[in-house]
C-alpha cells in the first residue's frame, strides 16, 4: 500500500507539471479556436530566456528573470497573438496549428542555437528538500507545483466568474458576436487571453525548470502530455486541464509501475481512445451543439 | 473540443475558378515525369535522392491531402502508416523473400484495412476526433515498432533491404532508382487525379464543403469519410513501400508522431486541396530544408520561419497563392468567395 | 506548368553541387544537430571544430589546409544518407559522425561503396559486425565496455543483484542487451528492469520502482540530462545503494546538472577530461575556453576523429582516400607519434577501438579515477 501511495503521488506531480502546461491550451482554444502545437515551447523558452539575460547581460538573477519574462510575455503573449493569429485565425483553425508548428520550430531551433544545445541546471525558489506524505517522499518543488497548479485554476475561475473583465472575457470566448454588440471589446478581450497565456506559461517554466532542467527540446514532450492531458479532461474547460493533468500523471507513473515501462507512454493513450469514444468532449468538457 | 469553426476557408473549390486547370493538371503531371526522369542526369548522386526522397514524400502528402484537403479529416498518423507499409515491405522481402511488387501491394492493402479499422469508431463519434484517435494510434505503431525487437529490430531497425528489379533490369543505381520511383508516382498521381473527378471525388468534396447539407442530399457520409480516409493511408503504405528501399534501412524514428505533423506541414504549405499541393509541399518540406544547408546551424530556422511567413500571408499554402495570382493575372474573380 | 519548369530549374541550381576545392582537405562531418541527437552531436561537432583548428594552426595536413562543413542529419536515416551522400558527391576525404546508430546503419553502405572512411561516434555493437571495411570508431563499444562493468560489480561493488535503469532508444537499449548476458556470467541477478523515455517528465516513479527492487547496486545507463534528474530523484527517495554507471553517468555534464545527488556514484569511464592523463586534460580545459561548458565523451571523440584522418594521412604519404581506411584499419596510433589522438588507441580490423579506460568515483562533486584498466587485448 505503501508503494502505491508512493506512485500515486509521484503521478500527481508529474501530473500537475503537465496540468500547468495544459491550461494555455484550453485558455487559447476557448477564446479564439487556436490550437497552440508551440504550447511546450512556449513553457520551455522563459526558462532559457532568463538564463540566457543572465549570461548575456551578466545581470543579476533576478534582473534576469524580469527581462526574461518580460521580454516572453511581450513577444509570444501580444506579439504571437498580433502577427501569427490575427492574420490566419479566420481561415480556420488548421492553417494557424501549422504555423503554430513553425513557430515551434523556430522557438526550438533559436533556443539551441542562440543558448545551448545542452539541459542547464535552473535555480529553484523553492528548497528542493522533501518531506514524508503518507510514507511517500514528495519534494518541496512538486508540492510547490501541485499547489500553484490548483492556485490558478481557482484564480482563473475567479477572475472568469467573479470580475467584470473576467465575464467580459468569458463573453467573448462563448459568443464574439454578440459580446460585440454588448459593446465588449472582443479584440482586447482575446488579447487578454494570449498575455494570459504567455504568463501563466512562465509560471509553468520557471516552476518546472528547476526538475526539468532548461532545455531546448523539453517542449516536446510536455506538450505532447499537455495536449493529452486537454483532450483528456475537455479542452473546453480550463478546470478540465487540471483534471485531465493529474489523471494522465498518474495513469502514467502507474502504468510505469505495474504494467510495462517501454510501453508505459501506450497506456495514456488507450486511456485517451476510451474517454473519446465514451465522453467525446472530455472528462470536465461540457457537450456543444451541432452547427450547421 | 468543438468542431472548429469548419474549415470552409481552406477548401474553396478547385478546378471552377481556373477554367482547363483539370486537362492542364494532367499534362503537367506527364510534364513534371517526364523533366523528372532526366531532371538528375549530372546532378549527382545526392541530388538524384533529394528527388527521389521528395516524390516518395509527395505519394505520403497525397493521400493525406485526399484525406484533408478533399475530405476534410485530420489526421495526425500519415507518417505512422508510412511506418506500417514501409516496415511491412522491408520485412516481406529481406526475412521472406517475397518479391517487391507483391509487397508494395500488400503494403496498400494492409494500410487500408487498418484505415478503416481505426476510422470506423473514431468516424462514428465525430468527424473530428479522428485527429485524436490517429494521435494516439502513431504514438502506438511508434512504441511497437521500437519495442517489439523480435520482428521490427526495434531501435536498431531493418538494414539492407533490397531495391526491386523492373523486367530484369536491376534498379540498383541511384538514376535508375529514381526513375522507377518517377514511375510509381506518375502512376499513383494520375489514380488520385481519376479519384477526384469521379463521383466518389466529388462526394469527398461535398463532404468537406458541408457533411450535412452532403448527409441530406442522401451521400452515405460516413462511408464515404471511412473510404477517403482509408485510401489516403493506403497512399502513406504506398509511400512507406517505396522508402524503404529507397533508403535501404528503416527504424522507427521516420514514422514518429512528429513526422506526421510535418507532413500536414506539408499538405498545408502546399495547399490544401489542391491536386499538385502535395509535390509543392513535399517540395518545401524535403528539399528546401536540404537546399538551405548552406546557411549552416540556422537553417532550420529559416526553413521555419519562410514557412510560418507563407502561412500568414497565405493560408491557403503555395498552390493558393499561385492561384491567387493567376486570378489576378487573368482578371478573372475566383471560385464562390 | 510554368511555375512547374521554374521549380525544376531551381532544384537543378539548387542541387548541383560546386566542385570542391582540390587544394584543401576537405572532411564532412554528418551529425546529429537537431532532433533527440542534437546534444551529442554539438558536442562531437564542437570537438572536430577545435581539432581541424589546431591542425590548421600548425600547417595543416601534409601542408594543406583542412576544410571541415558539418551537415545536419536531424538524427534521421534518410536525411543522414541524404547528408553522407552529398558529402561524397562533394568529394569528402573522409565522412566524420553521424552519433546514433539509425543513421550510421542508413549511412554506412553510401561510405562503403563510394570506398571512404567514416569515422563514427556511435558506441551501439552492431554496426561494426556487418563486415564493412570503412566504418571506425572513434571509443569503445558497448560489447567491449560492458564486460568491465559486470566485472567491476562483482569484483569491486561485490553486488548479488542489480536494478538495471536504461533509457529505450539504441543507446541506452544497446547497452542494456550488451551488459544483461555480462552479468549472467558473473552470476549476478538482475533485480529489476527498468525502461525510461527520452525527455521523460520525471523520473520518481522509476526510482520508487528502483528503490522497491532491493538490489544490491543500481545500473543507469541514460543520456547526460536524464541520469543527472534521476540520480536526483533516486536521492529524493533515499536510494543510498551504489550508482554505477558507464562513461555518461560519470561525465562532467551530469555533475555540474546532478549537483550533490552524483556524490558517490561509481563507474566505469572510457573517455574523460578528468582522466590522469594530461592531453585530455589539457583538450578538456581548451574545450571550456572555446565553447563555454565542458565537453562530454562525444567532444573528445570528434576531435579523435580528425587526429585519427591526419594520423593516417601522414602515414601513407598522400592523399588517397581508399588509402585513409587501409591505413587507419589494423593501426595502432601512439600518444607520442601523435599527441592529437590524446591516448593510445588500437583498431581492430572490423574499425572497433582496444584503448585503456578508467574507473571512477564522484567524490565533492569531482570525477575522480582511481584505476586505469588496461586494454582488453594488450
């Protein structure tokens, strides 16, 4: 029992990593149909953007880490949501995924180019000491993680539900026209929702850094675990990233446990077929009509 | 996840809005085959893979373009299928000595069946979440082909598979290769050029411009949805067929998940829905990034960004830019826009 | 059609190929610079760049300059064999890389029949069993490294059994099918048998696996940035058996990203910076000058490799290609003859290398050898 307790928090860990990645893509994809396939890059490149202000520039960390993300926030918040998505997302959702690949690419490639090709050891804020769960070890920076991961689902459900902005907002994802002709202002609305994401984007980075270490192709796999862990938990619901996260954590630390290790990445998966053909819009999605 | 605010944009149609484009379509698939086939002489033996490599790539991003640019379905396993027909062809002729011919057959035959297998219960749920399904099934044929050591090789894969004879004629060399694969490709390209003009290619087409207004003019949507599909993953079969002993050794990194997201890269930079996106495609996928090499460590990022830049300011790919042009050349206005 | 002609003319232009330069040497370096190789490969490339700089400085190559291009093989069959072709086309004195052992497979028949030498990185054992004549290493493989680490287990750590952690792609699963039969023979059983992804998010459950095991020492035979987060969340769970490892458990990369989670972990090493002698030192001290960090196995390797081409040139007395393979195959290159090589090295006739190697402990964060083991066949 012991043990599997021990997994079970090991898969909750690893979950809320994935879960932190996996609310931008629920966030974008509501207010404005966009599939981010950069997502993993873009909660790989703050960590790399710090480290490379702090060689570049000699500043200090947290110098660094303001530039870093200062820079981040401006260039792939606003900046994506300017030059990349406005221009294509009204020829559809698939011309913009591909050139979400692109960008990958490019934020991959400039990341390993332009840093270092190799992982970097990024400094926690958190000690990295552990503590005894239920006869489980469990870091501090996991706990850290696992904490923020809910602290910002509830913000965003607060701010969504309990701010003026925040219904504006909501108005917008479900309704563009009509939040129109409320007099809302779509456009900063949905701009709103990208800086969002470009910043809850550093929180993942600079939180998952410290285990994940920075390093140009760690946006592959977590994206591709957040993109699983969306679909999973409903990609129409910002709390469905939180529980499609911790569900795919934890089925995968699981299946590493106890059914086979090469094929552990398979178990998600078929987890992933059964949801959809059972509960097509996902474990939290709500159903959405037809239309014609 | 919703259906996306359906890709009508993409899909205009063909054909209409340039008046002869369908003759002209296939005399510049026997054009292209025939500068093709003496395109490499004095190129060198690098070059005439580039060639070949592209037009191998160009059969994958046909079917998956018959797949999404005619009938609307995402899929994100080309590449896994490519996998299935080119694992399939290497084991058939290196462990049992069957003749390449009859493997390339079976190669198409397999990919096709599992297309349908995998697209019944995915079609049956929605249309779109095939995407999620076929996510899912690369990553599979990806675990499968690296774990299971016995059959596949795993990591270390499958070497020196054997290039085919043509009626005795040995098509070892590099030219001769190439010019087989030429061949294939004409074959497998004018098949999909028949396909499109007949009444199951116009059925694919209405079903993208609207499944239901299709459902309502009594086409069997899904039937027809279960087919294109499953032809466009018989074409990755054909692909994989050809690659392997165009490379003379598989493993399971060229069938990954993220290569199938590069061919819808390359279905999409080219277009699309249109007949020749795919060689446009494959053509900026396989050959531009071979050809940048002289800007050294950053060519990949200026294989990415030309793209990304030609996906803002055309998303309809090359081929919708080439026709965008042509229509303002000719002053014609194009298509239902 | 036009745009058709006009794509065919391009291609034409863009793939026709100059024709290379008669008064340089000129070597293509196929590597891994992007895709699950790029570290490896940069660190190879880095080492080849550092070597034909030093050659370059000294006059060169039997008086002519050597010209090194590095082409991406996106660690990928087809592209490395696009890259090894248009290296030959190019007319490549020799073909350094590619690191894994996919492309090398994909590659190695191109070399073969166009009669050059590629010198590769790759440490899986298959590719050297194929009877190809032109194929070298530039470090032990993993058949010849392997026997070490079950004797040292046995000998030395005395271990009954063993948690084997591997990471499953040809590396790590080459060394795990290379050292399962070694440690059958020295009767050590394995405890647990434990397969990780590449990149994989974390490694705790792995550990806890590990952990539960109760073996009596643990194997880790991952890539650089995994071994160092799974020492560390092997120490999250209070693992304290000992760590042994092969060259990359041990490698300067992993210390500096494991931090304290390395102390004590053992191994055997077959190319270091840290080993005593002092051209790897020196090499290794060069290195961090140039590049900014410190160069793992597959920096010394690619500056072998260049050292090793020079060696053989100037042992035939010419340039002749199919000569460098004739030369470099069955040669024993000395230290002294040519301190670029860093350390003794005999190759085999099927390209495989006998060099002495070390073993290892990480003490304060430092790699610190404490035996040097002869060569397998002295």
């Amino acid at each position: 029992m012991a043990e599997f307790t021990a997994y079970l928090i090991a898969g909750i860990a690893t979950g809320a990593i994935y879960a932190l990645a996996a609310i931008g893509f629920t966030l974008v994809w509501q207010t404005s149909q966009t599939i981010n396939f950069a997502q993993g890059e873009f909660v790989m490149l703050p960590a790399v953007l710090v480290l490379l202000a702090v060689k570049l520039f000699g500043a200090p960390l947290w110098l660094g880490a303001l530039i870093g993300i200062f820079a981040f926030i401006l260039i792939f918040g606003a900046g994506f949501k300017l030059v990349v998505v406005d221009p294509m997302i009204r020829h559809g959702v698939l011309p913009l995924a591909i050139a979400t690949m692109a960008l990958s690419i490019i934020m991959k490639e400039g990341a390993k180019d332009g840093f270092s090709a190799e992982a970097q050891n990024f400094p926690s804020f958190v000690p990295t000491s552990t503590i005894e769960v239920f006869g489980a070890a469990i870091s501090l920076q996991h706990l850290t993680i696992i904490a923020c991961a809910f602290a910002v689902i509830g913000a965003l459900q607060w701010f969504v539900g309990g701010t003026r902005l925040g219904r504006q907002m909501q108005a917008t994802a479900q309704n563009p026209t009509v939040a129109r002709i409320l007099g809302i202002p779509v456009e900063r609305m949905v701009l709103l929702t990208f800086v969002i994401n470009a910043a809850l984007a550093v929180v993942a980075s600079v939180l998952i850094s410290p285990i994940y270490l920075a390093k140009f192709s760690n946006g592959e796999v977590i994206g591709l675990f957040a993109f699983i862990a969306a679909i999973v938990g409903g990609f129409n619901q910002v709390r469905g990233a939180l529980v499609g996260g911790l569900v795919v954590g934890v089925i995968d630390s699981l299946a590493a446990a106890y059914i086979s290790s090469s094929y552990r990445l398979a178990v998600p998966l078929v987890l992933l077929v059964v949801i959809i053909l059972l509960k097509p819009e996902g474990l939290m999605g709500r159903k959405e009509e037809r239309r014609v | 996840m919703s259906a996306p605010a359906t890709t009508n944009d993409l899909s205009r149609p063909r054909g209409r809005a340039l008046p002869g484009l369908i003759d002209g379509t296939l005399v510049t698939l026997l054009l292209g085959a025939a500068i093709l086939w003496f395109a490499p002489v004095g190129m060198g033996r690098y070059g005439t893979y580039v060639l070949s490599l592209w037009l191998v790539m160009s059969i994958a991003v046909m079917g998956l373009n018959l797949t999404l640019g005619y009938a609307g379905l995402k899929s994100l396993a080309q590449a896994a299928f490519m996998g299935l027909g080119a694992y399939t062809t290497a084991l058939l002729t290196t462990k049992l000595g069957v003749s390449w011919y009859a493997a390339f057959a079976l190669s198409g035959l397999l990919t096709f069946a599992v297309g349908i297998v995998l697209g019944f219960p995915a079609l049956r749920v929605k249309a779109h979440y095939l995407a999620f399904v076929t996510l899912a099934f690369s990553t599979l044929i990806w675990l499968i082909l690296r774990n299971e050591q016995w059959l596949t090789g795993g990591v270390f894969g499958i070497s020196n598979i054997n290039r085919p004879d043509f009626f005795g004629i040995k098509l070892f060399g590099a030219l001769e290769f190439h010019r087989f694969v030429v061949a294939v490709t004409l074959i497998l390209a004018v098949a999909q050029w028949w396909l499109i003009r007949s009444p199951w290619g116009r059925a694919f087409t209405a079903l993208r411009e609207n499944p239901i207004r299709a459902a309502s003019l009594g086409i069997d949507t899904r039937a027809y949805t279960l087919l294109a599909f499953a032809i466009g993953s018989a074409y990755a079969g054909f692909a994989g067929a050809l690659y392997a002993p165009l490379v003379e050794f598989i493993d399971p990194s060229p069938f990954s998940l993220s290569q199938s997201f590069f061919l819808l890269l390359m279905v999409v930079a080219g277009g699309a829905g249109y007949l020749l996106g795919p060689f446009v495609g494959a053509l900026l996928g396989v050959v531009l990034p071979e050809w940048l090499r002289f800007a050294g460590s950053l060519y990949l990022i200026i294989f990415a960004s030309i793209v990304l830049l030609l996906l803002i300011a055309c998303p309809q790919g090359v081929s919708g830019l080439l026709e965008r042009g042509w229509t303002k050349l000719t002053g014609r206005r194009g298509g239902t826009r | 059609m036009k745009s058709k002609l006009a794509i065919a003319a391009m291609l034409a232009a863009g793939l026709a190929l100059p024709a290379s330069a008669q008064d340089k040497i000129k070597l293509v370096d196929v590597i891994e610079l992007s895709g699950a190789g790029a570290t490896a490969g940069t660190n190879f490339k880095n080492g080849a760049d550092l070597a034909v700089a030093d050659i370059n400085a000294k006059g060169g190559i039997l008086g002519k300059q050597v010209e090194i291009v590095h082409y991406d093989s996106q660690t990928n069959p087809g592209n490395t064999r696009a890259a090894v072709q248009r290296g030959i086309d190019e007319g490549a004195y020799a073909i350094l890389g590619p690191v894994f052992s996919g492309p090398i497979a994909a590659s190695m028949q191109i070399s073969q029949r166009a009669e050059t030498a590629q010198i590769v990185a790759g440490e899986a054992a298959g590719f050297t069993k194929q009877g190809n004549p032109y194929i070298f290493r530039t470090s032990l493989s993993q058949a010849a490294a392997m026997p070490k680490i079950a004797k040292y287990l046995k000998d030395t750590v005395k271990a009954g059994s063993v948690a084997v952690v591997w990471v499953n792609n040809d590396f790590g699963k080459g060394g795990r099918d290379a050292i399962l039969p070694e440690l059958e023979k020295a009767g050590i059983k394995v405890a647990v048998d434990v397969a990780t992804e590449q990149g994989q998010a974390d490694f705790a459950a792995d550990a806890i696996k590990v952990k539960n095991s109760n073996a009596d020492a643990v194997f880790v035979y991952l890539n650089e940035e995994e071994s160092a987060r799974f020492l560390r969340a092997a120490k999250q769970q209070g693992i304290t058996k000992p760590m042994i490892g092969e060259t990359t458990l041990l490698g300067a990369k992993v210390l500096e990203l494991a931090g304290d989670a390395a102390n004590g972990v053992r191994g055997h090493v077959g190319l270091s910076t840290d080993a005593p002698i002092p051209a790897l030192q020196e090499f290794g001290k060069r290195y961090r000058e140039k590049y900014g960090f410190a160069s793992d196995h597959n920096g010394i390797k690619g500056y072998m490799a260049v050292h090793m081409v020079k060696w053989a040139t100037e042992k035939q007395k010419k340039i002749d290609r199919k000569g460098l393979a004739d030369t470099l195959r069955g040669a024993t290159i000395k230290a002294s003859e040519e301190p670029g090589i860093l350390m003794d090295t005999v190759i085999e006739q099927n390209g495989d290398l006998d060099r002495e190697s070390f073993l290892a402990e990480v003490i304060d964060g430092k790699q610190v050898i404490n035996t040097t083991l002869p060569r397998i066949k002295p």
